[in-house]
C-alpha cells in the first residue's frame, strides 16, 4: 500500500493494482486445502487490507487518490462492449488474432481499462470468487476507488457501450445474410432490431428513468434473440455456414452483455433515488446495491477467458457445421443397412459388384507402376484410377465395404437420442446388429466379387501376352508388404483415417450444395436452361443435389489414397495405403503372377493374415472416428456410450453370428430377438434413463408438454 504513488505513469500505477490484486488471490500451486477453504483465506485478507487502511488514514488517502486516478484517466467504453465479446468482423480474422495473442508478448496497454481488468484477473476461478464475495467488502471497495464524479462518467460509459452494442446488433440484423434467412420478409424500419435501437435511444435520451420504456427495450432484446434462434433454424435446415454462425454467435453475446448493463444501469439509477430519499430523511440508510455491479464484472470475467480460447472459438463455431455434416452422412448411411434377408442378399450383390469393378483397379495400378513415371504423376494417376473406379461402383449401384462405417456411424450415433428407455436400449443393439451385419456381407460380397475377376484378367493377360501380370520380382514384394508382420496394420489405420476423411468431404460439399442454393440456380439458370429445356435442367439440377456427396466422397477419397504417400514421401515419411479389397486384389494378382508354388510360401500367409488385419482396421478405424465425430456433435455422454459398448459386447460374446449373419428362419429371429430382449433387461431402467444427451432431453421436454410420459416397465421375456 505505501508503493502508491499518483504521480507514477499510467502503466506503473497499473502494475501496482495488479500485484495488489495478486497478493489477495494468490494460491499456492500445491496445496492440501479445500477450495471453499481458500475463498474464505482470500476473503480474509480483503477484509484484512481494508481494515489496514481504516487503521492508516494517511496511506489510504494517497492510495484513494491513485485509484481514482487511474480510472479517470482510463476513458472509453471498451471494458463495457468489449471485456469477454468477439469483436473481428469474421471468423478467421477472430482465429488469427486469438492465435496472434498467445504466441506474442502482449504490448504495454496504456489507459485501457479493459485490458488492465483482464490483467487483474487472470484465471476463470476468479469469476466465481468474485461472485461470492461479501457485498458490504465490496461496497468499502466501491467507496474506497470511485466517488460520484467516477461513478457519472463510468454511467456515461455504460450508455456509449450500449449504443455501441445496438449499433453492431443492427449492423448485422439488417444484413442481407441474415434478413434472407427470417422469414417473412418486412421492410428494413419494421424489424426488430431496427425497433430496438429507436427504443433504446428514447429510453437512453429521453425517458432514462421511465420503467416502461425499460421494459420495452428488455422486450425487444428477447425478441432479437429469438430471431437468432430461426436463422439456426434456417441454416440446421438448408446448410450450415461457419461465417454465419460465429457472426449470430456474436450477436447473441452482445444481445446478452446489453441486458446486463441494462440491469446495472437501473440498479444505479435505483441507488441514486435511495441517496436522494435518505438526504430528505436523514434516519434512512443510504445503503448501495452492489450486486448487480459483482455480478456484471463476474460475468466479464467468465466471458474473457470463455472467448479467449482458440478451442472454444473453433468448438462453437464448428459445432453446428460438424452436426449438420453427421446428420446427412446418417441419412446417406441409412442405405446401407440390410435390415432383412433379401437386403443381406442385396448387399451381397452389390459388393460383388463393387469387386469386380475393383479387379480392374488393381489392373491399372499395376500398369502405372510398371509405366515408369515420376512419382507424383504416378500418384496423380493413381488418384484418377481410384476416382474412376470409384465412381464406376457408385453408377452401376456397387457397394464399397470400407467406405460404408463413415456413413453409418453417423445413423447409429443418431439412434442413441432413444436411450430413456430400455426397450431403446434393446433397438438401439438390434441396429448395431444390422449394421455389423451389413458391413460383413460388402467385405464378403467384394472379395467374391474382386478374387475370381482377378485371377480371370490374370488368366487372360496370360493367354495372350504369354507372360504373367506381374513379374516374379515385383509379385513376391507385394506379397511381402502386405504381410501382418511389418508396418501393414500402421498402414491398414492410416487408410481407414482416410476414409473417415473422405466422408468429411463428402458431408462438407453436400452441406456447402444445400447452403448456396445450387439446385435451385441450377434449375433457373438462364443458359442451362436454354440449351437442355426447363425439365431437363430440373431433373439434372435435382440428380446433382441427391449424388453431392457421393460424388464428392468419390473424387477425394482416390485423391487421399493416391497422393498420401506421394506427399509423406515428399517430406521423407514412408507411408503407404492399404485397403482390404485393392490389397486382396494385389495379392490374387501377386498369386496368379507366382503360381501354384505360392501356397508353400510363409509369406502368403503371412499377408493373408495382413489381409485380414487389414479390413479390421480398415472399417474399425474409420467406423471409429465417424462414431466419435458423431456421438460429440450430438452431444452423447460418456456414461451412455459405455452402456451401449457393454451391452454389445455381452451380446456378441454370446452369439457372434447373429452379427454377421442374417436369420435362417422366424424361430430363429425370434429367438435372437428374445436374448436381445433379455440383453437389455440386464441393464436397469434407471441407468438407461438417468444421464440422456442434450437431443433426447429437447425430445422428451417437447412430448411432455403434449401428453404425460408413459411408465417405463420391464419388457415381458415372452414377447421377444
């Protein structure tokens, strides 16, 4: 205390209120206390220090003086309308400067009153400490550091920084971004956030103590935020943009912190009026209310170090985009669950066909390695073979085993919103059932399907080169790269990363589609139009928005897998693919190419060990992410996750083929569905129901309000 020195500059008198401040909060790192142990030490020493300067009248004048100082010289609004809100324009320019701000020394701030309070402050706990402190402490405090000509000015602040906020709400409200999207459409005068700013300058200018008009001003607060709610709305049904998200996201703080300074405007307001009373009635205590002011500064608090997290501003801004993406790969997933025997057999032929279109891209892979070109254009051409060969499946109806678990760990993850009850418990194991099995008829359909067309082109290549596929040399490699025992199951994750990769691509661009409307200006579009008919162009527009994704998944995945290893060999990593119908198709090549002679060789049994390493992984690996991505974006807890992982795996120990296999009769799905039944019946109710994500609690909030939930009750055993 005897270090204030009001003559000091600006930036020394702040540092001084900092390390007073540190020497009230400080914590040791390592400590054998409680926390409410500690908030009653920190509360101890205020009161310590403010009974110190009662003691030591002559030192509380200099540090009065000093702190008064300082806050009239720290002039401005910022700590009001800036403290705890984003401010960029955009988002990346937000990223940028938040990432700016962590690896560069932060600059000398001189008056800025916002920064000096973020300084003051510089752990989240703070905010609740400062939330819980003693109001009377906190009054001494306010007496000791502001008097009335402080308190008017600091007002004043707070009036700026409201028309500050109303300015940046409407700059944003009537923009064409958001006014597209609020439906129906009104003149720019008669929106609400155009209203807001009329009213808030009558209250403000005119009426600064009429509740009424503060009253209206609260109203059209709520109002705008519920229009923030429809343009969520808007872009959870027609594509997500990240852009747009952080700007509503914005405008939402802001509606927030313009709420909160409105009730500390009135609680000043309040204060004065009890001031003026108690002069007139000199009996009358003249008390302040403070808590409007605690709780305004804990909210800046919290806000700050909320905002100041590149984690968090990437989380909440992508957080939408990422659910969007997961829910239209779960639409696209549910096509490729068999659900019956005829959809099993279906899945069957569509993967057989998916691996004889394969063998031919095991053809020309091993017709461009044996080209001779430049590493790049080898895996340039690559790409183009797997993009092909890709598409090709994708038109003629196939199914690729390993691209399936990115699109159906999305509809999986989406039944988990059910899980209040048990028998959505019992639903929810019964599709894990289908969708393992519809994953083990495409790798038996494409490896049908890839083996026997292999060894026909290499029979044919045979018969009329007279020389095999490959030669002895180049075969007896491949054979040895993909054995278990090397860096195959390393390679085989890889690959499967990629694949979840790849429906991220897919999801983003069928996502990006929807959000610019391109179905719709590629129906009206004038010169389309003009030269394939209105009809025509129609029905093309129409088939491009339906096959996006596929289209999308298809060019990037054989992008992914063709110049991944170029790029990492290009930074000196030797990394290489490995998917389980090309690497079967190689190694039948590979077999073919050597002969009967092959099958005394360990190493060919080693690679089909790899082989089967490979799938594994492959769709493990990929299923993997896509669940994780999934169950995050719709916010499943940790505790219903391992519920289902429990019951799956209780259930799979028991009987494995009804995973992936279909039925062979009605006794015998009824008799699965009976131990279904009795599977779920294991878990309790309560487990089931007690912890739901945020999707089911909304559900279930919204069916209360139209009927009362039913009682959960034990399924009886018989019905199966």
């Amino acid at each position: 205390m005897r270090r204030a020195n009001p003559f000091a500059s600006w930036q020394e008198r702040a540092d001084w209120m900092i390390d007073i401040v540190e020497w009230v909060r400080h914590e040791p790192t390592v400590s054998l206390l409680e926390e409410g142990i500690w908030r009653r030490v920190k509360q101890q020493r205020l009161v310590f220090l403010l009974v110190w300067l009662d003691a030591n009248r002559d030192v509380r004048r200099v540090v009065q003086t000093t702190l008064q100082k300082t806050l009239r010289e720290a002039v401005g609004p910022e700590l009001f309308c800036a403290t705890g809100l984003p401010h960029e324009p955009a988002f990346f320019s937000e990223l940028s400067e938040h990432v700016v701000k962590l690896v560069l020394p932060k600059p000398p701030f001189e008056a800025d009153l916002s920064v000096l309070f973020t300084a003051l402050f510089p752990a989240p706990e703070d905010a609740a400490w400062l939330l819980k402190l003693d109001q009377e402490a906190v009054a001494q405090i306010w007496r000791l550091v502001a008097d009335d000509g402080i308190t008017h000015m600091y007002q004043q602040q707070i009036d700026e920084a409201l028309v500050y906020l109303v300015t940046a709400v409407l700059a944003d409200g009537v923009s064409q971004a958001f006014r597209q999207r609020l439906d129906p459409r009104m003149p720019l005068q008669a929106t609400p956030f155009m209203v807001l700013r009329r009213e808030l300058e009558t209250y403000l200018y005119v009426n600064p103590r009429d509740e009424a008009a503060l009253r209206s001003v609260r109203m059209l607060i709520a109002v705008c935020q519920a229009q923030t709610d429809r343009i969520y709305a808007h872009l959870d049904e027609n594509g997500v943009s990240v852009s747009l998200v952080y700007r509503v996201e914005r405008m939402r703080a802001q509606l927030t912190r313009m709420a909160r300074l409105l009730d500390v405007r009135a609680a000043i307001y309040r204060d004065q009026e009890t001031a003026q009373d108690a002069e007139r009635n000199p009996g009358k205590d003249p008390g302040r209310d403070v808590s409007q002011i605690q709780a305004l500064l804990s909210d800046f608090i919290a806000a700050h170090h909320q905002r100041s997290s590149v984690r968090g501003l990437v989380q909440r801004s992508f957080s939408l985009l990422a659910r969007k993406m997961v829910e239209r790969n779960a639409d696209h997933g549910e096509h490729y669950i068999a659900r019956d025997r005829s959809e099993y057999r279906a899945m069957l032929k569509a993967a057989c066909r998916g691996g004889v279109i394969t063998a031919f891209t095991v053809l020309g892979k091993s017709l461009l390695s044996g080209a001779g070109a430049a590493r790049f254009f080898e895996g340039l051409f690559a790409s183009l073979n797997y993009a092909v060969s890709f598409t090709m499946i994708s038109a003629v109806g196939g199914v690729l085993a390993t691209k399936q678990p990115a699109v159906t760990a999305p509809a999986l993850a989406s039944k988990m919103g059910q899980l209040d009850t048990v028998d959505g418990l019992r639903a929810l194991l019964t599709e894990v059932a289908l969708l393992l099995r519809s994953q083990a008829a495409a790798v038996f359909g494409n490896l049908i399907g890839v083996i026997p067309m292999m060894l026909a082109i290499s029979g044919v290549i045979m018969l009329t080169t007279h020389a095999p596929l490959m030669t002895a040399e180049y075969a007896r490699s491949n054979i040895h790269d993909l054995s278990l025992i090397g860096p195959t199951p390393l390679f085989a994750a890889l690959t499967g990363i990629l694949l979840w990769l790849s429906s991220l691509v897919a999801g983003y661009a069928d996502n990006w589609f929807a959000l610019r409307r391109l179905r719709e200006a590629l129906t009206h579009q004038r010169r389309l139009v003009r030269v394939l008919g209105s009809m025509r162009a129609e029905r093309w527009a129409t088939w491009l928005d339906r096959n996006m994704a596929q289209i999308s998944g298809n060019l990037s995945l054989g992008l992914l897998l063709g110049m991944t290893p170029v790029i990492a060999q290009f930074f000196g990593v030797p990394l290489e693919v490995r998917h389980v119908t090309l690497s079967t198709g190689a190694l039948t090549a590979a077999a073919a190419s050597l002969g009967w002679e092959v099958l005394a060789m360990p190493q060919f049994w080693l690679a089909l060990a790899g082989i089967a390493s490979i799938g594994m992984l492959n769709v493990g690996v990929s299923f993997a992410c896509a669940l994780t991505l999934a169950l995050r974006a719709r916010d499943v807890p940790a505790r219903i996750r391992r519920l289902v992982f429990r019951a799956v795996l209780r259930r799979f120990s028991v009987s494995p083929r009804f995973f992936l296999f279909p039925e062979e009769s009605p006794a015998a799905s009824a008799q699965a569905g009976q131990q279904a039944a009795e599977d779920a019946d294991d878990v309790s109710p309560a487990t089931a129901g007690d912890v739901q994500p945020q999707s089911a609690r909304d559900s279930s909030d919204q069916a209360a309000n139209q009927q009362a939930p039913a009682p959960i009750r034990r399924p009886d055993s018989r019905q199966g």
